[in-house]
C-alpha cells in the first residue's frame, strides 16, 4: 500500500480566512488488482486547510506510490480521502478521480470528508 509517511504539510498562511485549495494530477496510475495492468485516471482534490496545508512534492511522490500497486478504483479514491485527511486535518476535503475508459464503461468516484462550507460546492 503507498506510504501516507511520505505527505508533509506546511502551515496554512492565511489560518483565519477559509479559502479553496484544489489540485489536479492529470496523470496518475495504479494496477487492477485482478489483471496487474495498469490503471489510468485523473485525480481532483479540493479542500478548505484548517492549521495546515499539504506539500505538493510529498503529494506528487505519495501519489506516484500507487504506480505498483493492484488497488480498485472505490479503494484508491477513499484510501487517498483518507491518507490526506490524516495528514492535514482540513475543515473539508473531496477526492474525485476519473478514470479511463475500460470495456466500454467511464467511471468517476468521489469521496467527501466533512461538511462543505458555506459557497463551497463540491
């Protein structure tokens, strides 16, 4: 499983104010753990930082960990929600991942933590 060890945070400069941080790695990877080939999606994430805000080069390598690992589609985007949760401890956070066509079928899934905050959407 990937190393949640690898996430630092640094504080959130502007602590009193909520604000929107939203990321997007347009290439991430992991394998079907029934066939080992590889699996390929787009990742969202989207939060509102309470004391501290996640690191993006210890985001860019904790995702990359993934690459060899065979983890479904439900349990990659819950599995990330809950390492990043974990890690910085925001007000709220959403992590949506769209993944590649296979066999005909397009699927997206999103996972919520916390209660959005007023004039946030998901």
């Amino acid at each position: 499983m990937p190393d949640r060890a690898i996430l630092e945070t640094f504080p959130n400069p502007h602590g009193t104010r909520d604000y929107l941080i939203e990321h997007h790695v347009r290439e991430f990877t992991s394998l079907c753990p029934k066939t080992s080939q590889p699996d390929f999606a787009r990742v969202r994430i989207r939060y509102v930082a309470d004391a501290a805000c996640i690191e993006l080069r210890s985001l860019k390598l904790y995702l990359q960990t993934f690459r060899d690992t065979g983890i479904f589609y439900e349990d990659v985007t819950n599995v990330i929600l809950n390492d990043l949760v974990s890690c910085c401890q925001p007000k709220w956070m959403v992590v949506e991942t769209t993944w590649s066509v296979r066999g005909g079928i397009h699927t997206v899934i999103t996972a919520q933590h916390g209660q959005p905050l007023p004039g946030i959407s998901r």
